[in-house]
C-alpha cells in the first residue's frame, strides 16, 4: 500500500524542533512502512530528499529518520534556542553568532513505545565559515571540518580547522569525562608581538615579550555550570626580557596555566600559576580590578598574599597595593602626565648569610638588546615617596625620587633619603653611552655619623664620627644594583670630624682600606705603641681628602689626611682595588712638645737627643715640624702593608 502526503507535520521529541510542510510518499509493506520526504523544514531549514522508516522489532516499533539540510548561519540561533544543543552549550554558548553556511546530516531513531529513547545521530559540516563571541570581541573565521553528535556518545569528530586572530588553529569538540558537559579544545601558536597589539599594547612596544607562542586552551560547558576556560602553555619559544627571576630565555620552558571564568561574581575572573614563578587570581570589574598574587617568587625569597586594586576614576587609575613588603597607593593619569606613587611603607630584605647566586652571563650584545628591549621611552614619569624604607628589621628613614625615562636611559633625578643622622642626595642614571650599558651616581651624603651607613650596606663601617660631609661622582658599567668596586670610574671626597679609626678586619672590601690606619696594620708596624693611648684604634680629629678612581684603580688627589690629638699623617699615591696592592706614600708628622719620645723613635735617637729636641722647639716652634715628621713607602696588600722608612725630618711638603 502506498499514499502520498503534502503539508504534513511530525513532531518526534519535544525537546527538538517539529518538522512540518513535509511532501512525500508513504510505502507500507507488512509491518514495514517507508516514507520519502520530497521536501520538509526543521528548525528554519529546508530538508533535502529524505527517508523516514518504521521498522517493528522486539521492544515496539521504531521509526528511523534519515536527513540532510543546508544550514544557514543565521538558524543556528533558533537551534540554540529550541533544542538540547543550547542546555548542552550553556549560557555562554548563546551569545555566539554565526556566519556561513553549514551541512547538516541528521540520523533519528524514535521508538513509539512510552519507553523507548530517542537516539539523535547528527553530523554537521563547516566550510570557511564563521563564529564570533561579540563580549570579548572574539571571532573563528574560515571554520571548516566536520563535528558528529550521538545522543549516547555526545559530540565528536574533528579537528576542526579555522583562524583565531588571524592565526590557523585547530579546534576538537567533544563531551566531557562525565558525559553532562562539552569540552572544546584548541591548539595553535601566535606571534607575541601580534598578541600583544591585539590586546591593545601600542605599536612597536614589546614590554620586553618576543616570540611565539604555543597554546592549548579549553572550554566545559554545560547547563547547570558556569563555563570556564582553561589557557596552557610552555612558553618555549617566548623570550622574557623582565629582571630575575621572571625572564627567561626563548629556549627555556617556564609551564604557565590560567582558567577564566566569565560568569564569576562580580565580573571576570582568571586565576592561574607560573611555575617557579608566581600564583594569581584577578577579577576585572566594570569599576576596575582585583589581583591577588599567593605567592611570588624572586630569587630565594618568596612573597606571599600581595593585594592589588585598581580603580578606574575616570580621569586616571588608582592603584593600592597591601602586602608584608609594601603598603601604598599609586594614581596613573589618563593623561600621560606624572604617575604619583605614595608608599607608607617598603621593605627589602637582605639575606648576607646566604651564597650568592651567579646569575647566567650575557653577551655584551644580549646585555645591550635586553636594556633595548625595556623600551624607556615608553615610561611614563614616576614621582615616589617613601615614608618607611626598611631593610630587613632595620628602618633605612624616609626616601624620595623622581623616574625620568628617555629612550635608552632611564634617570633617578632628586633622590633624597634620611639615614638617621645623615642625609642622602643626588642623582642616578642608567643608559648606553657609546654602545655601553652604564650607571653613574652623583651626590653626597652629609651629617652626623658615617656609621648610620652600616644598614644601608649590610657592614660594619670601621670607625666612629660625629660630623660627615662625603662627595661622590661615580659611574660603573651595567645595572644600577650591578655596582662593582673593580670597574668603577669616577671621583670621590670626603671630610669625617672626631672620630676613631676602630681595629677591625671583617668589613666589606669597600671599606677595609681603612684597616691601613688603624693601629694593628700600620702604627705597629711602624714600631710605634699607641695602645696606651688608644685602646680602641686610632682616633682623629679630622679625615679629609679626594681620590680618582679609574678603572677600580684609586688614586690620592693628591692626598688623604688625618689629624689627630697625638699627631698627622697624609696618605698619597695609589691603591687597585680589584688585587688589592698599595703603592703609596705616608707621611707621619707628630706635634714635638706632645711626644718627644715618640719623636726621638723617629729619628733613631735615645733620651738626652729627646730632651735636646724638646728645647729646641720651645725656642723654634713651627719650624720644628720637619724635624718631627717621617716619610715611608707603603706596599703590599690591604692586609699585609708593608712600611719601609724612607726620609725623616720630611713632613711632605
């Protein structure tokens, strides 16, 4: 038996859209029926020549259904809408927009009995099509492959191919290790630089990130879950230009996983680790966002929960910043003019007990391409106050200075800091001269004890004052905190009031030059015991003097003075720092009415030469001086001078 039909309508599952103005013939033959669609619409879309067939079995009869239809892209939203696609999708599913045409083939089993299960068998075709998620102002273009779904299986098939900002990647959908959700997977790589324009980054800037970068990211969705997006990454293939220990060469592997959650409360959130590296979590708000790192990792030292808000004031962005090491407030303006940084309080830490680490050496180019690459001229001016600098468990005062980048050099303009009873001053600046990454300081640190020094650079100085005027003019090649003893130029001056030379070895080498005046390296080696005199070190009146120091070599300009209650001396000549050897003259002038014996010792004389000398200068005075004074030579080593006498009756003049 046969019959035709025309504007017939079916509907098989409530949960999928009906089919109607179907035309076609029906063939029953037994308990077999076959019907042949000619034409019939689904859903908004014009099924091509069909078959529908029931076939009777064991457990009830089951009508098959076998179709096909050309899908435009503007009905993929009415399939969203009207059918498990869209609970399987989520709600983020529904906003995205399609383009193109699409090829659907669609397989339906329906039992008529009231306990059967409707199976789905679908494929769906994409060639150059298009799909875009207008929130984010994301888009797929050039979509083309071929995705299956199965009531029973969920999605499959693939990879899909298409262009991710412009970049070829691969897509595979499927259904989540729980069978209830989707999983989408893509895989691709992306220029950084072009990552970074898409982002918004100006043109030509870096931010210190070159490469390419290979990716995996995911989506599970589902109709009972926020959907979340996962971002993997080596990073191999990226080069990092940040200070240690964030970079990291091209080569290197540096794992980097994020998930974003575009449903979170209150806005968007991302949150992810970098190995080795950091732990974050951030929320953009439409006011602003929230970063919380757990933890960040420089070097051997670990910060934990470091709290960050932005908020956009219209005008310009303020930024508060709370953790253990800091506690301030930032203003950006919008503007382009002075960034005003406020911190209540900083603190560094210092671990002196702990090996240094020898950080990977650069080439002289890669030195150079790595200052390039921080892009200065891009900074804007930065104006920082301080109200508590501490290091370690020590308060290093109140600090201030001025960021002023330029392409190539960035300088530290106005630095002022208050160590206690002195006062720091100059500026800093950091730049290639002549294809030469160099740092130079100029200032001067000027008040009470030189000693208050002593937390600032992690030593004990060796002596004691109470007056400080101290001049310095000083460059070095490399980074500012690359400061290095043996490859400095530059000048240096001082003037220290009242104090003592004190006996001590253990200083940092910087300051062990001062062991050549104390009493244990020189005056005993001059045979001269001024123990009974000063039981501590050798104690002044006045040090002054200037030296050159070229290429770590310094150099007396002309001469260090010391003056004290018993006696003078003046230092000249030259000093290498890097081995540490003198070549250097000294010259000893003891006041005569204040140490005949000591005077008589210099010339080799006894007693009745001493009280002869004492007449002489009561009778002479001044002019008595040079028969008072002594030279030497002054070789060696800082530990090991050795002191040869020259001349006596020679103050040096």
């Amino acid at each position: 038996m046969e019959f035709n039909f025309e504007n017939a309508s079916v509907r098989y599952d409530p949960r999928w859209p009906e089919v109607t103005d179907a035309r076609g013939q029906v063939v029953v033959n037994g308990l077999d029926t076959r019907v042949t669609l000619e034409r019939a619409q689904t859903g908004g879309l014009n099924l091509d020549s069909s078959k529908v067939t029931v076939v009777p079995d064991e457990q009830g009869t089951v009508v098959v259904v076998d179709a096909a239809a050309d899908v435009p892209g503007e009905a993929v939203r009415f399939w969203m809408d009207n059918s498990p696609l869209g609970e399987m999708a989520g709600t983020e599913a529904q906003r995205l927009e399609f383009d193109g045409q699409y090829r659907l083939g669609l397989g339906i089993s329906l039992p008529l009995g009231a306990e059967g299960e409707v199976s789905v068998d679908a494929r769906v075709s994409a060639d150059k099509a298009t799909v875009s998620y207008p929130p984010a102002g994301l888009a797929w273009e050039e979509v083309s492959g071929e995705l299956v779904y199965q009531s029973a299986e969920g999605i499959s098939g693939g990879p899909l191919t298409a262009r991710f900002l412009d970049a070829p990647v691969r897509i595979r959908l499927s259904s989540s290790a729980s069978g209830e959700a989707l999983s989408i997977r893509q895989t691709g790589q992306y220029p950084v630089a072009e990552l970074l324009a898409a982002a918004g980054v100006a043109p030509g800037r870096t931010l210190g990130l070159t490469g390419t970068v290979d990716y995996a990211a995911g989506l599970e969705v589902s109709a009972d879950a926020s959907s979340k997006i996962w971002v993997r990454s080596d990073l191999q293939g990226v080069e990092v230009a940040w200070p240690q220990p964030l970079a990291k060469s091209a080569d290197e592997s540096a794992p980097l996983e994020a998930t974003i959650n575009p449903q979170a409360p209150g806005g968007l959130a991302v949150s992810g680790t970098w190995e080795n590296r950091a732990s974050f979590d951030v929320l953009w708000k439409p006011t602003g966002l929230e970063v919380n790192l757990g933890h960040l990792y420089l070097g051997r030292h670990t910060l934990d929960d470091i709290e960050i808000e932005a908020l956009d004031l219209g005008d310009r962005w303020v930024v508060t910043a709370k953790s253990e090491r800091a506690l301030g407030r930032i203003a950006v303006p919008d503007d382009g003019s002075t960034v005003m940084a406020d911190f209540e309080r900083v603190r560094l830490t210092r671990d002196d007990s702990a090996e240094q680490e020898k950080p990977e050496l650069l080439t002289f180019e890669e030195q150079l391409q790595a200052f390039r690459d921080l892009d200065m001229g891009e900074w804007p001016d930065v104006n920082v106050s301080i109200a508590d600098l501490q290091l370690n468990d020590e308060t290093l005062g109140a600090w201030s200075f001025k960021l002023r980048p330029a392409p190539y050099r960035l300088a530290v303009e106005s630095i002022e800091g208050r160590l206690k009873s002195l006062t720091l001053v100059g500026d800093m600046s950091w730049s290639i001269i002549d294809d030469r990454e160099t740092s130079r300081f100029a200032g001067s640190v000027t008040g009470g004890k030189v000693a208050d020094l002593n937390s600032l650079f992690g030593t004990e100085i060796p002596l004691t004052n109470e007056s400080t005027n101290i001049e310095l003019d000083l460059d070095w090649p490399g980074r500012p905190d690359e400061i290095s003893l043996t490859d400095m130029n530059g000048s240096v001056s001082l003037r220290l009031d009242e104090g003592i030379i004190l006996e001590q070895n253990n200083t940092a080498q910087v300051f062990r030059v001062f062991n050549l005046l104390n009493a244990d390296t020189l005056w005993r080696r001059l045979q001269l015991d001024f123990s009974d005199l000063y039981e501590r070190g050798v104690a002044f009146d006045a040090i002054s003097g200037r030296a050159q120091l070229v290429d770590g070599r310094v150099n007396m300009d002309p001469e260090l003075q010391v003056v004290g209650p018993s006696g003078a001396f003046k230092l000249s000549g030259s000093t290498d720092i890097a081995t540490e050897t003198l070549d250097m003259r000294l010259v000893v002038v003891l006041p005569l009415t204040q140490n005949l014996p000591l005077a008589a010792l210099l010339m080799g004389a006894g007693a009745p030469i001493g009280g002869a000398l004492f007449v002489l200068d009561k009778i002479l005075g001044d002019p008595l001086s040079k028969l008072t004074s002594a030279s030497y030579g002054v070789t060696g080593t800082w530990d090991d001078p050795k002191v040869d006498l020259r001349r006596v009756f020679d103050n040096g003049e």
